[in-house]
C-alpha cells in the first residue's frame, strides 16, 4: 500500500508524524520504505538520525533518480544506518525500514513525461518490494503532489491502493487550509480528477490527521484558570464545528495526535523508550501515533462517508 | 563470435549486471505468453526452451555509449560503444535482465564513424589503453556519476518489461529484486573457465568474477551468470520469507497463508545449469562445494515441507474442512490482493 | 561450444543466407513528375545513366575479373500513384532498351514499407541504436517517440526559467562526430496524419538499401525476394504486382557486397540522409556476418560499416528538367 502524506503549510508536523506512523508500522514487522519527496527541504534524514548516511548518499538521492541522473535512488537502511541508540536495536520480529532521501541540493523541477515514468517505475517496484510505502511530500498544491496525482492515475497503478493523510495544525487558519488544499478549485480532488482519477475513489482515499492538538482535558492543562478552560473547550468546539463546515470533520478524520513537545521542539522518533524510561514524551502521544499507525491499513475507516 | 575480418576486437575483459524480480503477475506466463513479453523485436525470434524448465531468452538490444568507464582508482578513460541488454524469463515466473559489454585492451584516440560501433554489437572500446584491473573493479563496485552506468541499463530495460499490458501486475507475494555485478577477465583459448569469486553483500547486491577462455562468448558468461543470480535470488526470497517475524512464532492457518506463495510458485524452479552454455556448467561445482547452493535450498524446501505437515497434523479438522473447501470451485483462492 | 545429443530448434533460432551478387546497381528511382514529363524524359535519363553504368561497371572490374551485378529500377507507388503497371512497366522497359540498359530487377517503392505483410520499415525502426553524444551513460533517448534522427544534439529546447534561475541565450547544436566545425542534420523519420504513418522518402530509400545489401531479414529467413516474371502483361493495379519482380534471366543476385546508386543531383539531401540512417541501424548480426565472410573469401571485402557499402553518382539532369520537377 501506497501512503502519500500532504499539508497545507509547513509546520504541521507532516514529516515527523509520518516518519513515526512508518516507524511504527515496522515495528509491528511490516517491511516499510520511507519516500522524502520534500523537494527543497528534505528533513527525513534528521527525523531518523541518519546523518552519515546521509552525507554519503549526497546526490544521489529522489531528485537524482527523478531527472534521471541516476538508475535508482539510494537507500538508506534506517536499523543499521542510524546513530539513534535505540532505533539500532530494533526489537526482533521487526520489518525493514529503508528511507530514501531527497537530495539537499534538488529544488523543485518542471514535470516531464520521463520524470513521470521514472516516478511510476519507483513507485510500482516499491509496491512490489514492501508493506508500506509512506510518501512525505512538500507542503501545498506543490510539484510533488501533482507528480504522484499524475503517477497514481496511470493505468499500470490502478490495482495498487493509495492512500492519502492531509495533515493540519488545529487552528481556525489551518482547518480553511486543509480543506482548501483538498476541496479547493486548485486542490488535490481537483488536480486528480483532471488527471483521470474517480472523483469518488480519490475523495475516498483522503483523511485528514489533526495535528499538535491541545486536548483541554489533558494534564497539560490542569493548572489553568476556570475561565481558561472554559475558553478552550468552547474554542475547542468551535473549531470542531468548523471543521464540519469544511467537510473535514469527524467522518473524515483518521486520527488526532496530541501537542507533543517532543515533535515540535526535537522533530526524531518516538520510542518507547522515550515514553517509559526518560519519559520525555507522553504515553498518549505514543498511543495516537499507534493507533493512526493501524488505522493506516484498516479499511473500516476508509469506507465512504 | 569472430570480428568482422580485419577488426582486431579481441577483448580482453567483459562486464555485465544482471537483475532478477519476480514477475509483476499473480499468473505465471506460459511460454507463448512469455515469448510475446520478450519479443523486443518484431523480427527477431525469441529463444524458447521447454527443457528441463520452460525458459525464454530475448533478442538483444543496443544502448549506445560515450562516457568515462567506472575505474577504481579514479583514472578517467572515455569510451564508446554499445551495450547489449536482453531479458529471460524463467518458468513464467521470475524475470531477469542483464546489460553486458566486452572491452579490448586498447582502442584509437579518436571516436569513430558510428556504424563502425554498431556493427561490433556489445562492444566498448576505450580511448588509449584500457586500465584492466580499476575497470573490473570499478564496474563491481558499481557506477559514479556520468560513469558508464549497466545497472541504468538493465533496469531501464527491466521496467519496460514491467509495464507490458500483458501482465496483471498482480502481487503474489512480497520480494526484493537483486542485482548482481560480474566481470569476466579473458585467458587464453584452451584454459578451462573459473569462478574466482561470488560475494553476497548488502543490499541485495551481488558481485562475481570469472576467468573466461577467449573462445567463450561474453553471452555464455551472462548466461551463466543469469542462472547463479536466479538461484541466489531464490536462496535469498525464500530465507526471507522463512526468517519472517510472523511466522516464527506463528502457527494455525497465518502458516499456510505465509508459506503458501513460496510451494504455488518457487519451491519447483530449483534447477540449476538448466540453461547454460556446457562449456561453464562446472562453475556451479565451486559453490556446491561451499557454501553448498543446493544443499541449502534442500534444507529450506524441507523447512517448509515440515512445517506445512506439521500443520496439518496439529489442526487435522482446518485440513479437513480446506480440503472440503477445495472441492468447491467457488473456495478456490487464488492469489490474494494487497 | 561441443554439440549436444539434445537440441530444441526454437532455442537455436538460425539466420538464412541469401544469395549475393558483387554489385547491386540501381538505374534510377522513378517519381510521377518523371513520368508526368512523359516517354522522351525517360529516354534522356537512360541516355545519361548509360555514361555512368560503363565507368561502373569498369569500376568493378578492378575487383573482379568476373563481376556479378545486377541492375535494378525502384517505381515509387507510395507517395503518390500514378499510372499503372500495365501501362508504365513496358514504357520504362522501352526505353532503357533504347538507351542499351538492362533492367533484372523491378520494385515497387511501397514494398520498402511492407512486403508480403511484413512490415519492413517498422523492423527496421526498431532497430535503430542512436550514435550517442558524449556524455551518454546508458540513460535511451526514445527514438520512437520524436520520429527524428540526428547526428548530434540538438540545439537545447529553451524551458521557461526556474525560479531564480537565468534564462539562458541561444546554443548551437553539434554534431556528434564534426571535424572542428558541425554539419548538424535532423532526418524526419516519418509523420503521422489521421492516426496512420507515412514513412518518410530517405526512411525507407535507407531500407531499400539495407534490401539491396542483403542485410534484411525477419525472423531470421530474408524478406523481399525477387519472383520471376512469367511473362504476359502486367496487372492492372500496383497492389497486383509482386514488391520485387525478376525480369531477366541474369544470374546476378539481387542483393550484394555493395551498391551504387545513379541518379539526379537533386536527391542528394535525401542520400544523405539515408546514410546517417544506414549509420545508426543495429543490422541483423547473423546476415551481417555471412556479408562479411563471403565477400572476404571472395577476395573483395566489404567496409565494416554499413554506410559506407553504398556508392552513388549524382548526375546533372538532362534538358533543364530539374526545375520542371521541383515542386
């Protein structure tokens, strides 16, 4: 299965939250490749602590292959590559995780016929080769989202299921935001059914992940004046029903990860360790990304609203 | 294979890159089928052998060159030429193509009329004297950048083949293709061909060296080294399939399901020097000898048998009610869909 | 390779010989403004040729004591029809009598393209290898997908400028194999009008080459052989006749070592395109290889590139008729 995960803007914790749901899918033992197609600022690399390998893969990474400088984009073996103490000792019965880099240097490029091809190619022989293949592409309606609008259209992917997370911060801009980007004149629907996608199947394949949301009944927020908590459960609300009004509410939701310091300040994976041993990040927040991780693959929340 | 008269085309080294993938197809090819996927072109015939494993070759095809070779120590040599490319499919199941060229010890310091390249198919000749030992090294160690790139080649053709309409693109089973890069060094007419080395390295990287008599075709060392990557590529799925956290513990039903795939469609290709030229056949005695190729595809075969009888022991009554099922041509499963 | 006790015949597909003359040499290429312009033009075109088909059969002599060449005579029915083989064939026949030529073997132009259902022009598409520009490591520009061929790169497609980058000015193309400076060439191989593809006139005069080389073959058995004329009339319709008739009893082949080519100098542009075409077709290796060792035991071996096996004589046309034919 394809995952390609989108956002409206920057910040929204696209990356790191979907670096963490293929973490966690890899450790439950499927074999999961990581695609950075965030052409332009490629983070992955630092999510997964893979720093030297990074540098060795300098230039050969998707933008490489993607113009087609070289035949295959290069891999990077998260388990063995990474200088994260724990992510080195994957637990046994765990599946791969091989991340495929972009290339520091690669900005956006025009689309072209071969690009295209070459995007396919990849695309298709990862299907063959892995569980899960999660996609991070750039933020907006950018070059990358067109390309695999246009890839996931052809006919030799129709057999092969994708599915898309639009990530978004829980505020009143970014809720417009994401409904735009998904809904919009110019949004993904849109773009995928001038491409020749089903309007109905494409709108199917989309939820929507809440991101850095602040859960007024959190802990977090136990010292807070009544008139404060009041206040965000109102606003808190407001924002749900505004959600609605988007099309992006609760049917259409996969999931929800809480403000979670660690992601926002440290962009790395989770671990448990993290949670039980130096218990730097909440237990909830390691729940979230587990559950959204299953949720991924569970097609009782991707049948149509 | 002789020159043209009067071309000294001697070569002194020949490279290659084979990959192997199972077909995107949850049907296997019969040999009509995979003679139709192979036909790259309209009027050249495909090679269809039905004995003993139905095993269809391609014709050839040329990519021409202009590029420095991949050297070790970093010397730049340009060379022109062509590179040969061609696909097989063995059994409708697995799929492999290899892009491979000879090299002669020396060629002109200027490049040439083009159609005196092309009528010397699979030939790369350098500008000035040829650096032997970093361009075998260079080739297995795979290409740098704007280097003289077989992996490129070979994948390029392997895709093609790939999107054909033919196939359903069906997913049998999860695998990872491999590669695997050989360089054969030519000795003199007379001596007997031998494998020097065979190295498993990561990333389903595979690498090999050979020394091969002049009067060999550098198409008989792909062939051979055709068959050695299918069979590494059946040793290594396999394993694989077998090492799966899912299965280790498992038992019940989730077995069968996992070791299903591998009885349907690989456990009966095991048939080594099938196809190869005669002249090489003995290069499999090295590695029969250690680590022992078919020793271990016997003990995994056996794995699996045990564990499948096993099954059927520990949960008589499931047995029982597939078999029911299997009667009914409504329950028939075949592959299932991801 | 020692011989096995086992054999299966699809496994060890083999290239047919064809027989081969020294010199295959064509008298002339027939278009409908030659035959609009009527008989007498005809008569003078012979007239011409047969200055030139001396000095080449002298030419062949230096090789051979007893050159074997045939002659033959190309009548275009693809681009456009005109007349009718009844009514055309003795004409033509007529008048290179007159001019003391002999014409053995007759083709029709259509026959480049397909013959006896063998779709000629498109195998031999298939077979094109681009020459490659420096800097080419095994990425395959598609050929078959811009229907041009050229003998070097083009000059670069101008993209609207990234953001941030600088447009850049014009380059020139260049050709891959110049001598300090470029003759750039861009051959179109064919068009296509409602879905249907029309071959281009250097496209297929490359294939009537390859035909007169003995260099074509599909699935290893040769294509286009010349059939007896068995006397009587000729059909009424150009599909009725056979792609290569045999009018003579000469015992000359078809197909030969090499070719030369008589005609106007106004098809000089066109035969050099067919030459930057001959020089990028991947020929069948087999056929290649039996070209190569008969005519070397024959003493008379032919280049090793195809290209240059094709000789030609551009001659002035007679009586001012190069503008009469120009359209």
């Amino acid at each position: 299965m394809l995952i390609f995960a989108a956002s409206d803007k920057g910040g929204t914790g696209r990356s790191v939250t979907s670096a963490n749901l293929a973490y966690h899918r890899a450790l439950a033992g499927d074999d999961v490749c990581y695609l950075d197609f965030d052409f332009g600022s490629p983070t992955a690399a630092a999510v997964f602590d893979v720093g030297d390998a990074r540098q060795d893969t300098e230039d050969r990474g998707l933008h490489a292959y993607l113009i087609g400088e070289v035949s295959e984009p290069a891999r990077i073996d998260v388990w063995s590559e990474t200088e994260h103490q724990v992510l080195r000792f994957p637990p046994p019965g765990c599946g791969r995780l091989v991340l495929m880099p972009g290339d520091v240097s690669g900005g956006e490029f025009a689309t072209g016929e071969e690009n295209l091809r070459r995007c396919v190619d990849l695309l298709m022989t990862l299907y063959y080769e892995f569980d899960l293949v999660v996609v991070d592409l750039s933020a907006g309606r950018s070059y990358a989202v067109d390309m695999v609008l246009e890839a996931t259209a052809q006919p030799e992917m129709s057999e092969v299921t994708a599915r898309w997370l639009v990530f978004h911060r829980w505020t009143r801009q970014h809720v417009g935001a994401a409904a735009s980007l998904v809904f919009g004149k110019r949004g993904i629907v849109a773009g995928g059914v001038d491409r020749g996608h089903d309007e109905e199947a494409l709108r199917n394949s989309i939820r929507f992940v809440r991101a850095a949301v602040p859960d007024p009944e959190s802990p977090l927020w136990s010292q807070v004046s009544p008139t404060q908590s009041a206040w965000m459960r109102k606003t808190d609300g407001d924002l749900k029903q505004l959600a609605s009004n988007h099309g992006i509410g609760y049917s259409q939701v996969l999931g929800s990860v809480p403000l979670e310091p660690v992601l926002q300040w440290r962009e790395q994976l989770i671990t448990d360790e993290d949670v039980l041993d130096s218990q730097i990040a909440n237990e909830a927040t390691w729940q979230a990304l587990n559950q959204l991780a299953g949720r991924l693959t569970d097609d009782k929340y991707w049948e149509p609203a | 294979m002789t020159a043209a008269p009067g071309q000294p085309a001697r070569s002194v080294l020949a490279c290659g890159e084979v990959r192997t993938c199972l077909l995107p197809s949850f049907q296997a090819l019969d040999g009509r089928a995979a003679a139709q996927l192979l036909r790259l072109r309209a009027d050249v015939h495909v090679r269809v052998s039905e004995r003993p494993t139905t095993y269809v070759l391609s014709p050839e095809i040329l990519t021409g060159v202009d590029c420095r070779l991949p050297t070790s120590n970093g010397s730049k040599v340009r060379a022109v030429g062509t590179v040969a490319a061609r696909a097989a499919l063995t059994e409708g199941r697995l799929l492999q193509s290899t892009a491979y060229f000879s090299l002669p010890a020396a060629g002109p310091d200027l490049r040439r009329p083009w159609g005196q390249y092309l009528v010397r198919p699979g030939l790369v000749e350098p500008f000035g004297k040829l650096p032997q030992q970093a361009t075998a090294e260079g080739v297995l160690r795979g290409a740098g950048r704007g280097e003289l790139d077989l992996g490129m080649i070979a994948e390029g053709l392997l895709s093609q083949l790939r999107r054909h309409a033919l196939l359903d693109r069906g997913k049998p089973f999860k695998s990872s293709p491999t590669k695997l890069r050989w360089v054969a060094r030519r000795t003199p007419e007379g001596e007997r061909a031998s494998l020097v080395n065979f190295t498993v390295a990561e990333g389903g990287l595979r690498t090999m060296e050979l020394r091969l008599p002049e009067h060999i075709p550098a198409a008989s060392a792909a062939g051979i080294c055709e068959d050695l990557a299918l069979h590494d590529w059946l040793l290594t799925s396999v394993q694989h399939m077998l090492d799966n956290s899912r299965l280790g513990a498992a038992d019940g039903p989730s077995v069968v399901k996992a070791l299903h795939p591998i009885v349907v469609h690989l456990l009966h290709l095991w048939m080594p020097r099938a196809h190869v030229d005669p002249a090489l056949g003995h290069l499999w005695d090295v590695l029969e000898e250690k680590p022992g190729f078919s020793r271990q595809w016997e003990n995994l075969s056996r794995r699996i048998r045990d564990r499948l009888a096993l099954q059927a022991v520990a949960m008589p009554q499931q047995a029982r009610s597939a078999q029911a099922e299997g009667r009914n041509p409504n329950h028939i499963q075949t592959g299932d869909k991801t | 390779m020692t011989e096995a006790v086992f054999q299966e015949t699809t496994a060890e597909p083999r290239t047919q010989a064809v027989p081969l003359a020294h010199l295959s040499l064509e008298l002339g290429h027939l278009y409908m403004e030659d035959f609009e312009a009527g008989p007498k033009r005809l008569g003078e075109h012979f007239a011409e040729v047969r200055i030139w088909v001396d000095a080449v059969r002298a030419s062949a002599a230096r090789r051979s004591k007893r050159p074997r060449i045939s002659t033959c005579f190309l009548i275009d029915d693809y681009f456009t029809r005109f007349s009718t083989p009844a009514e055309l064939i003795p004409m033509v026949l007529k008048e290179a009598e007159k001019a003391g030529l002999v014409i053995d073997y007759l083709a029709r132009e259509s026959a480049c393209a397909v013959a006896d259902r063998v779709e000629l022009a498109e195998s031999v598409m298939h077979r094109l290898v681009e020459s490659p520009p420096p800097g080419s490591y095994g990425s395959r520009p598609p050929v078959s997908r811009t229907g041009w061929l050229a003998n070097g790169q083009r000059t670069p497609t101008m993209p609207a400028p990234a953001l941030g980058g600088r447009a850049k000015g014009w380059e020139p193309p260049q050709e891959t194999a110049a001598r300090n400076h470029s003759i750039f060439m861009d051959v179109e191989l064919w068009s296509e009008k409602d879905g249907r593809r029309l071959w281009s006139c250097p496209f297929l005069a490359a294939v009537w080459q390859l035909a007169r080389l003995g260099l074509l073959r599909h699935l290893g058995q040769p294509v286009l052989m010349p059939r007896e004329w068995q006397g009587g009339d000729f059909p009424p319709d150009w599909d009725r006749l056979d792609p290569l008739v045999k009018l003579t009893d000469t015992k000359a082949p078809f197909s030969a070592y090499r070719t030369c080519t008589l005609m106007p100098n106004r098809f000089l542009a066109v035969e050099d395109a067919v030459r930057l075409v001959l020089d990028q077709i991947d020929v069948d290796a087999g056929a290649l290889q039996q070209v190569a060792e008969r005519s070397a035991a024959e003493g008379m071996p032919v280049p090793a590139a195809v290209a240059q096996r094709a000789t030609y004589v551009f001659y002035e046309e007679p009586g001012g008729s190069s503008e009469a034919g120009e359209t």
